[in-house]
C-alpha cells in the first residue's frame, strides 16, 4: 500500500513536470503526515499503530490545506512550484526530471 503511494505520488510530479510550461500554474504538494483517510481496510494492527503515531506526529487536515488557500488567492509566479512539508523543492530535484516526465508521457501515449 506504501510502495504503491509513492509510485503513485512519484507519478503525478512527472505529471506536473510534463504539463507544466502552459498558462496554468502547477503546484505539486506534499502536507506530510496528515491526520485523514480511511483506515478501515487496513488490518486492525496497523489500524491501531497509524492511529497512535498520528496522535503524536501527524498534522491536522486544517494546518495541511492551509497553504493552498494561500496559492489559489496568491499563485506561484513559477509555472511549476514543488513544496514538500512546507519546503520549495528546486526544479532540478530527482523526482522532477524533464526527461522521466517525457518518457512517462511517451509510454503513456504507447499505451493507449
């Protein structure tokens, strides 16, 4: 479930990278841990230990969104901006090669 994630979340930021450069302003972002979600098909256990590190380590939903209200009233000047637990990434960051995002969008094309 983990490893599908962040394929998942590794994905969308080639996604970001291979659509950003247009009119529309993209802005890929990671909260952290945040206190949201479903865990009930999870086994009981790791239903347990995710709700007890929440507790202690885990951020409201309130204080995970509240940058996003600042980026729909004030956008990022850059066509692509990546934050990470409230940290700008630079655009030369592994998970954001131009040239993954391309290959992405070639195999993308292939298969469909």
């Amino acid at each position: 479930m983990v490893r599908a994630q962040m394929q998942a979340g590794r994905l969308n930021d080639l996604l970001g990278v291979a659509q950003s450069g247009g009119r529309a302003r993209y802005v890929l972002y990671h909260p952290g841990f945040t206190r949201s979600g479903d865990l009930s098909p999870m086994p009981a256990p790791l239903r347990a230990a995710l709700k007890l590190a929440a507790r202690v380590a885990a951020r409201p939903v309130e204080e995970s969104i509240r940058p996003i209200d600042d980026w729909i009233d004030h956008p990022p000047p850059a066509p692509l901006t990546a934050v990470d637990r409230d940290r700008e990434l630079p655009m030369s960051f592994p998970t954001l090669d131009p040239e993954a995002a391309r290959r992405l969008v070639r195999e993308t094309e292939r298969l469909l």
